[in-house]
C-alpha cells in the first residue's frame, strides 16, 4: 500500500486548516492594529494635584477624569505631595508619556514659573484649577478658579453683619497659605469689606495641613485669646468644621457665627443642623470640568478663555434646598461623596 495514499486517507489534508488560522491571525492582527492606531491618535489628559490627600483635589479630578471622557480623551493623574519639586518630576514625567495636555491644581502660585517655562518650550496647553498662576505669567490656556476677590468681599460682609448680630464687631480668620494668589483675593476683598463694614479682624490663622485637627486647635486658640470675637471667616472647608467642633465642645454652638468657602457633604449638614451659617459654594468638579474643556480647545483650535473665575454664591439653612443651589453643589462634589 502506498504510504502517502494512506495518510491522505486517514484525516483531512493540513493544508486548508492552515489557511484558516493564518487568515484568522492576520484579521486579529489588523483589528489590534487599527485598535492601537485609534488609541495612539487619542489626546491624553494628564491631572497634577497638589495632593490627592484632600477631598477637594480628588474633587476636581473626578471634574477632569469625567469630562475627558466625554471628550473622548485618555486621562492620567499624578499627586505632587505639596512638593514643588515633585510637582516638576510630575510634569516632566507626563511629558515623557506623551500627554497631550495638563490640568494642575499647583502646590502654590510662586511653584508655577518653572512648570510654565517647560511646558512653553513643548508646546503643551495647561490650565490651572482653583489655584492660578503666579502673577505676572501669561504663559497658560486658562486659569479655571473661583471668583475669590469677589467671595472674599461677600463672605467678609456677611460675617461682620452676623458678628454684629451677635453684640460685636470681632470676627477672626482660618485662611489658606497665602503664598497662594486665591487666598490673597480672599484676604483683599475681606479686608475691605471689613474697613468698610466696621469690623475689626483681630487675629488670622493660616492652615499648614488643610485638616479638621488643626482647625479645630486654631479656632480654640483664637476664642481663648479673643473671647469677644461673635464671628470667624473660614476660607477653605475644613476651616469651618473645626470651628464647629471648637464651638460645640465650648458649648457656643450659634453665639459665634461660622462662615466659609467650599462646602462638602459635612460642611452642608452642619449648615442644614445650625451649626455654621454659610457656605459660599466653590465647584471643585466644575473646575476640573471647565479647565478640560479648555486645554482640549486649544488642542483643537477652538476658543479659549485665559481668565475664568467662577461664581461662589452664598447658600444659608433657608436656601440650600432651592434648585439652582442644588444645582451649584452637584458641581461642588461628585455623587460618591455623599448626599446633597
């Protein structure tokens, strides 16, 4: 019997069962292909937090991520642990992965000329969120923050009103790092508002941690040097809370008016319990939704707005129920913060 006839007969012939698998892998091959060419043409955003630590930051990087993705965008984010010198690893680091565009919130406005320098020289759009550039620099697509001169000026008036309500023209301040130029609006227009309105600021206490603990030191140490202050001006979220805690273990709760900016899940049930006064809302998601929007204009050719402050409207336990009040705070916080 001939040998070849006999294993020709045996089974099916190798030669079309290897067509099949070589067609097989070059189609697979093509689609992996024409799937790694759509995502290398995919502009990438990356999101260079001061720190990741504080809600607020991981706040407006939800805002970037979630708009990125509407945009079709690929989204990267790094934390600069407060570290000017981490925040230049960051960005040179992002370079070198090829991103197409930042958002940074900075570790402080004096930390941005060298970032601005090198991003220049790459041709790399970048907008800041919450904290702007040091003044003078114009290197940048945008600046997405709060309105914080006018803020300030409004919170002023309304805690030196609340203070006087309470039998005294004392109020005292929890203030971010005024190295950073949001917190030196805060302060311009506050101080204005005060000569203004009568009101003597009488002690500042600026935050090193942004942490609850050390306001709630701060706010003690400021009623036990100043027992006649009926007002304290918080600038950032935690601020407020520490006031509230200083002020419930005092037994004061309402006899000291509490104002601040922000505003979180927490800071919103205090106001709700009575337990602060105001919040003037500043929208943490909003500005991470609005400084990608902007980057990803300049990338395309698209307009673009250098200076854009946001509005902090005041919300009171009377008002914060209201739908355009509702509305602001679902721009403040994501949903998986907690309740509105």
């Amino acid at each position: 019997m001939d040998k070849r006839a006999s294993q020709s007969g045996s089974g099916f012939s190798g030669r079309p069962f290897a067509r099949i698998i070589a067609a097989s892998v070059l189609a697979l091959a093509t689609t992996l292909a024409s799937q790694m060419a759509v995502a290398a043409d995919k502009q990438t955003i990356a999101y260079i937090a001061p720190s990741l630590d504080i809600s607020y930051w991981q706040w407006v990087a939800y805002g970037v991520k979630q708009r990125a993705e509407e945009l079709g965008m690929n989204y990267v984010e790094f934390t600069s642990e407060n570290s000017p010198a981490k925040q230049m690893d960051n960005v040179r680091t992002a370079l070198t992965r090829g991103v197409s565009a930042i958002v940074m919130g900075p570790v402080s406005s004096t930390s941005t000329p060298p970032v601005l320098r090198l991003l220049k020289s790459k041709s790399v759009p970048v907008a800041f969120a919450g904290i702007g550039p040091q003044s003078g620099e114009s290197d940048y697509t945008s600046a997405v923050t709060a309105n914080n001169y006018d803020t300030g000026k409004a919170e002023g008036a309304y805690i030196c009103k609340l203070a006087k309500d309470r039998g005294s023209n004392k109020v005292a301040m929890l203030s971010l790092p005024q190295d950073r130029e949001n917190a030196q609006k805060y302060m311009k227009g506050a101080q204005e508002s005060f000569k203004s309105d009568g009101c003597d600021l009488v002690q500042v206490l600026e935050t090193h941690g942004l942490t609850v603990n050390e306001a709630v030191q701060q706010a003690n140490d400021v009623l036990t040097a100043h027992p006649d202050v009926k007002g304290i001006y918080g600038m950032y979220d935690e601020a407020a809370t520490g006031a509230a805690k200083a002020l419930q273990t005092r037994g004061s709760v309402g006899k000291v008016a509490v104002v601040t900016a922000d505003g979180s899940p927490t800071t919103i049930k205090l106001l709700r319990d009575g337990q602060i006064q105001g919040i003037f809302l500043q929208e943490a998601v909003g500005q991470g939704i609005d400084a990608t929007t902007q980057v990803f204009n300049a990338l395309n050719h698209k307009p673009t707005t250098q200076e854009l402050a946001l509005k902090e409207p005041l919300v009171t336990k009377e008002t914060i129920d209201q739908p355009d009040a509702q509305a602001t705070v679902k721009r403040v916080y994501p949903p998986s913060a907690g309740q509105y």
